[in-house]
C-alpha cells in the first residue's frame, strides 16, 4: 500500500516535472522567434560557448581519433586494410563520436555554468529585478542560451570532425607507418554528406538541450547555495541523459531504412 | 481621502502549500504618500510586494495600481505597468554581471531603448543623488560594501523616474549611521519629489522617519493601519509589543515551522 503510494508519487513527480520543463521550452523557443534580442548577450554566450570550449572538445576529439585508429589497426592488422581504418576514424568521430563527446563535454562545462549562474540569479532576487525593470527574464536570460547553443554546437563538432580525422591520420602514419596519401583519400572516399550532416543535425539538438536544462534548472532552482548546487548537478546529469537517448533516436532516424 | 488611492488591495490572499501568507490584505495608498508596512520575519511582506509587483500571483483579490486591476494582465502589459515601478530589493539583488552603472541605467536602455553614452550620464548623475562618486559606475557590484549596494538599488530603482516605490527592508543588515543615510536618501529622493513609497520593514527608527502611515502585518492581515505619528499610542497590543520589542505579549514567535 505504502509502497504503491510511493511509485505514484514518483510517477506524478517525474509528469509534473515533464510538463513543466515542456511548457519552459515551448516559451523559450517562443521568445527566441519574437523581438526584441540581445544580440550583444547572444554574441556573448556564442563566443563562451564556441570559442571557449574548444581546447576542451578538440582534445576529446584528438584523442578520439588516435584511439580509433589505434584499436582498429590491431583488428584489421591481419587484412593489411590501411583504407578500412580510415573508414572506421572518419565514420565514427562524425556520426558518433564528434557530436556526442562534444556534446557530453559541453554539458559539463557549459550547461553546469548556466545553472549556477541562472540559479544564483533566481534565489538573490536578480531574476525578479529583471521583470521590475521592464524585462523579461526568458529574452534577457534564456533565449541568448539556448540560441547560442543550438548554433554553436554544430560549428564546435564540425572542428572536433576534422581534427578527430587528423588525430586518426596521426597514428596511422607516424606510428603504424601508412601512406599519407592513401590514408586521405580514402577518408574522402569513404566519407559521405549525410555522415557529416546527420552529426550537425545531432549537434544542434545536443546544444538546445544542454542550454535548455542548463536553464530550466536554474530557473526554477530554490534554497540558497544548496539549491544552486543541485540545480548545477540536475543541469549536467539530466543534459547527458538526454543526449545519449535522442542520440540513439536520431540515429535511427537517419541511418535505420 | 480625497483623491483616487495609487495603489489599492482589496482582500489580497496568497498561500504556498498548505500554508495561508496573505490572509485577506485591504490597504489604499494615496498619491505622494509614504505607506511602511511592519511586521516580523516571515510574516509575509515580502510576498505582499511581489504580489503587487506582478512576480508572484495572488490566489484571490483585487491589485490595483492607477484604478486599473493588474491582478491578471498578461505578461506584455505588465512590462507597461512596471515602468511606472521602482523597487529596492531586500538584499540589492544587483547584477553581478554587470557593471554598477549598467546596473543604475539598466531599466534606461532595456526599457526606454536609451543609448549606452546618455544612459551612462544619467546613471552618474543618479548615482551622485545617493552621493556616489562616478568612479563607483566602473566597479562591479560585488567589489561594494553592503551599504553602498543598498545605495546602488536605490539609484537603479529611482533611475527611471517612477511614480512608486517599493522598499523591501531598505535598513536591515546596516550599521545605525549607514541605516540613517539610507532613511535620509529614501526621504529626500522619494517623499520630497512627491513619488508615492510603499515600504516593508521591521525597524521602527526607519518606519517611523519615512513612513506618514505605518500598517502593521500579523497572520497574513493588516491588523491595525494609521498615523505614524500615533503608533506609540494604537491601543493595539499587538503593535505595541512588536514597536516596543518585547518577547512576552499576545504575538507568539513561532520557533517550529
Ligand atoms: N516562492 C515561495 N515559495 C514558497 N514559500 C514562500 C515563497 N516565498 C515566500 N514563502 C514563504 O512565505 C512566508 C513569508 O515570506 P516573506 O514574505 O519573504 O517574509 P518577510 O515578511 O520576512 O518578508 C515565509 O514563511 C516563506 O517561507
Ligand atoms: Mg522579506
């Protein structure tokens, strides 16, 4: 009895919580299509997101790379395939792993610095300030986010796709000792649009979702300092979760016909 | 009272939970009047002006502000009727990210679209009424002392030349003299350019120095409005203990929630 008492409180819980970050969304992507913007705040966030990030996801994809080509020589050593492990490097790194390393390490840095600092907006009043000041918290806040997220990701993955390749090309030649040329064209052989695209498209989901639960918990975070804390963790657990799952559904919508 | 009240609540009613806030508030403030509301620590006044100020919803009653119902305006009007609003929040509630002076003209270039370089001027010469040097506008306002953040809200609240004021606990957490300033500041720059106040405190120095009227707020309703001047003699027992700070009396302090 007790206990199914307790299944249906999580339950209507989780509802509650999906309902409120549904509606969060829809008045984010509102206010992201009507004026006014703040360009400046757009190009802030453009530039802490983008730029500030790449050291980090570059050094991902590096070692993404070299990996993969590590790995899939010791598999196709016996075939002497030079080009299938060129195949492997670029399918891998833009399908899969550009976007989603990427992706997993933006949220931690970025959707964990939205939350604490929209949280300790929220709970020292500043968020309240704002709407005493004739402006909405959702433009002035959220809508440079998430729309900095959304374009920014997929510029960050198309870089971690290109030095991912290279990373491959690294081992392969220097220390496996392939023949540059051969390695490079059969990377361009092998690679089509749609790899390259359907990882952008990835991307730019990733990037709204890491904006929009970096956001949605600082917002609504409540409590003091303790709040903030669990609004930044909340902001990278639920950001990573979600990235995993839509990057299994959109995979299966690109690639399962 | 002669003319139309500023603002006027009739039977305001809020509650979080199961836990009744506002119990029924009815309060009229005339134009050019100075309204202090007191009352301990949690009893609700910071609720009140939220619900005036449109950031929190009343579950029931009337908020009036120029004879117009604000109580369910939607969120592109409530902008309009915040112009006419400043508010000092209890803890300054200034933009860390932002410069003092940014924060001073913010509601200049957010809502009045000012440009940056007259919006500077004005903020310097607001910043000067609360005898703040210019120097001050570069500093960020985590490099301010308490005192001179509370100086800084006041000049971000009267900036953009309201026609009322809230004051939530303009003096607490202020040495005496700093507290007097703030009181001297509040009187010179609300009461005598005749913008009508509505203040919230628990220091019967300050209540009695800025208010004409003082309320007094206990279990969610006004128990007892009038003269300032006659709050030493209101026959209320419940004012008395509370203006004389006495521990024994008929209001119990709620040491378990
Ligand atoms: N957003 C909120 N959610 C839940 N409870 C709240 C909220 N805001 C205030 N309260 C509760 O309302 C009561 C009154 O708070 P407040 O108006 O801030 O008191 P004070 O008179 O000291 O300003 C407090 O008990 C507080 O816990
Ligand atoms: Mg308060």
């Amino acid at each position: 009895m007790n206990f199914l008492a307790l299944i249906g409180r999580v339950v209507l819980g989780f509802l509650g919580h999906i309902g409120r970050l549904t509606i969060f969304a829809g008045t984010a992507l509102s206010h992201c299509v009507r004026p006014p913007l703040y360009p400046r705040l757009i190009g802030r966030q453009m530039i802490d997101i983008g730029y500030y990030s790449l050291p980090v996801v570059g050094l991902t994809a590096i070692f993404s790379g070299m990996v993969l080509a590590l790995q899939s020589y010791t598999g196709f050593a016996r075939f002497s395939a030079e080009s299938a492990i060129a195949n492997v490097v670029v399918l891998s790194i833009t399908r899969e792993l550009g976007p989603v390393l990427a992706g997993l390490m933006v949220a931690g840095r970025i959707g964990a610095s939205m939350a604490a600092e929209i949280g300790t907006m929220r709970v020292t009043e500043q968020i309240d300030a704002l709407s005493t000041l004739s402006t909405n918290p959702f433009k002035y806040l959220v809508v440079p986010r998430i729309l900095a997220g959304l374009f920014m990701l997929p510029l960050l993955v198309l870089v971690a796709d290109i030095i991912g390749v290279f990373g491959g090309y690294l081992v392969s030649v220097y220390k496996l000792g392939f023949n540059p040329g051969v390695y490079i064209n059969s990377t361009a052989d092998f690679v089509q649009p749609l790899d390259v695209i359907s990882g952008l498209v990835k991307a730019a989901v990733f990037g709204f979702l890491i904006s929009l639960m970096g956001c949605y918990n600082g917002y609504y975070s409540k409590g003091g300092a303790q709040g903030v804390g669990a609004a930044t963790t909340n902001a990278v657990v639920s950001a990573s979760i979600l990235i995993l799952i839509t990057n299994y559904l959109l995979t299966e919508l690109f690639f399962s016909t | 009272m002669s003319s139309a009240p500023k603002i006027h609540l009739k039977d305001v009613r809020k509650a979080f939970g199961d836990k009744q806030v506002l119990n029924g508030i009815d309060l009229d403030v005339a134009p050019a009047e100075s309204v202090v509301i007191i009352g301990g620590s949690g009893t609700g006044k910071s609720v009140l002006l939220k619900c005036i100020l449109g950031i929190l919803n009343a579950d029931s009653g009337v908020v009036d502000v120029d004879g117009t119902d604000v109580t369910h305006i939607p969120a592109s009007t409530r902008g309009e009727v915040n112009k006419k609003f400043g508010m000092l929040f209890q803890g300054a509630a200034l933009f860390d990210s932002l410069p003092v002076w940014e924060n001073v003209a913010f509601g200049l270039m957010q809502g009045e679209r000012m440009p940056r370089k007259q919006a500077k001027e004005r903020a310097i010469e607001t910043l000067a009424k609360v005898g703040l040097a210019a120097s001050v506008g570069d500093l960020s306002p985590s490099e301010l002392s308490g005192g001179m953040q509370k100086r800084v809200g006041l000049a971000r609240a009267i900036a953009g030349n309201p026609e009322i004021i809230f004051f939530d606990e303009p003096t607490t957490g202020l040495d005496p003299i700093m507290a007097d300033v703030i009181n001297d500041l509040i009187i010179a720059c609300v009461r005598d350019k005749g913008i009508t106040a509505l203040s919230i405190t628990h220091d019967m120095h300050s209540a009695r120095k800025i208010g004409d009227r003082i309320g007094m707020i206990y279990e969610g309703r006004l128990i007892w409005v009038g003269d300032a001047k006659t709050v030493d003699r209101s026959g209320n027992e419940y004012v008395d203990q509370f203006v004389n700070g006495r521990a024994e009396g008929p209001i119990k302090m709620q040491l378990r929630r």
